[in-house]
C-alpha cells in the first residue's frame, strides 16, 4: 500500500511577485488619490476620498504610535487623520487648504505600512471600521482620541 505524503499547497499569495504586483497596485492607487486630493474643489463632497484617507492614515497614525520616537511622525499623521475626522464630520466637505498635507501624510502612512507590516495588520480593522463610519455617514467627532504628549503628566 502506497503511503499518502501530505503535500504543502502553492498559495499564490505568498510569491515574491504576487508581493511586487501588490505593492505596484497600491502606489498606483496612492498616485491617483494623491492627484485627487490636489484636483478636488474646495467645498465638495468627497466621502470616499475621506475613508480613503482615514483607513491609510488612520494605519499610519497607530503604527506610527508604536514605533520608537526616533522613526516617527506619530503626532503630525494623528493630526491629519484628526482634520479627515474634522471633514467627514462637517458633511464630508473637502477643504482643499488640506491638501498637500493630507498628500504627504498619506504617502507616509503607505512607506510605514509597508516598512511595518505586522504592526499595520494588527490595526487595520480599526482603521478600516474608522473608513466604514465615513462612508456610512455615521462618524462623531469623538471618534478617535487625542494623542497624548510626550512626557506630558497623566
């Protein structure tokens, strides 16, 4: 009788390219979203631009949090996912003095997300409850908590 080997099955997901296709469709993303930010009228309704931002923010912000103080830009991605917040909640009206701000911020949170991929994993269902809200149309101004300030007294 022929003994049965257990055979390990391919998971396309896991191959190097796979990873650079991945990574190539994110920065393409990224690109036409930063263009959109910088094109958007003032005063316009962008809800989905808004979720976009507050999901890869919202990564970058508490990945950032979690790093060592030399590596990162924790308080300056909590502000601009605070102003995303602050437009979400004023009807999702774009304030396109934001923009370039909210471009970099964005570029940021994509080069953490990528340098940290498993501090990102672990919060990204916030992030991404934090996008839903947007989009729903359901977000409060209290949803996210202030950052608390270094060496600041509890």
């Amino acid at each position: 009788m022929k003994k049965h080997t257990k055979r390990k099955h391919y998971n396309p997901h896991r191959a190097p390219i796979w990873r650079g296709n991945a990574m190539r469709a994110m920065a393409r993303e990224l690109r036409e979203k930063s263009v959109a930010m910088l094109m958007a009228d003032h005063g316009s309704e962008q809800r989905e631009l808004l979720a976009y931002l507050a999901k890869l923010v919202g990564v970058g912000s508490e990945v950032a949090a979690r790093l060592p103080v030399e590596k990162r830009n924790a308080h300056g991605l909590h502000h601009s996912l605070a102003i995303v917040v602050q437009m979400a909640c004023d009807g999702d009206r774009w304030d396109s003095a934001w923009a370039a701000q909210l471009a970099t911020a964005a570029d940021l949170s994509a080069d953490l997300l990528v340098e940290n991929g498993d501090i990102a994993a672990q919060v990204f269902d916030g992030a991404h409850q934090l996008a839903a809200r947007i989009l729903a149309g359901t977000l409060r101004p209290d949803a996210i908590e202030p950052v608390a300030q270094e060496g600041a007294l509890a």
